[in-house]
C-alpha cells in the first residue's frame, strides 16, 4: 500500500477492493466481508507486486494492487470451497 496512507485510507481502499472484487467475481458479500477480502486482498497483492518489482506509488496503484490481490484471494477460496462431486 501506498506509505504515508493512515488505517483510515487502507480501510477504505480495502472496503472498494473488495466491493470491485467481488463484482468482477460475480460473488454478492456484504460491506464487512468486502473489507476483510479488500484488507487480506491488499496484503496479498502487496506481496505479490513487491516480489515482481512492482510497488504501490499512490492511491490508484494502490487500489489497483489491492483489487488484483482480493480476486486471486477470493479465486483461491473458490478452488477450495467448490464443492467435490
């Protein structure tokens, strides 16, 4: 995430990360699970973006990051929940 951002700034980037997740994933959350897969989602993608010499400069990239990060979490929930037939 961005530096210099308060827990303010990621709560509300983590709560659009995870509400444009869950759009792009066709999943219906509510606002708290929204934030939680947003905050999980932006740590995820934070890691991620660091590890391949990408890092957040800002608050788009930082939304961006976070957004990327919670649809792999929330695919990655997916595979394991999907029911075994």
């Amino acid at each position: 995430m961005a530096s210099g951002m308060g827990i303010i700034g990621w709560i509300i980037i983590g709560i659009f990360a995870g509400w444009i997740a869950e759009k792009v994933m066709k999943r219906n959350h509510g606002l708290l699970t929204n934030l939680i897969v947003g905050v999980v989602g932006a740590f995820l993608g934070g890691f991620i973006a660091t590890r391949i010499g990408f890092g957040a400069n800002g608050l788009l990239s930082s939304l961006v990051i976070a957004t990327l990060g919670a649809i792999l979490l929330l695919f990655i929930v997916g595979l394991v929940r999907r029911p075994r037939v």
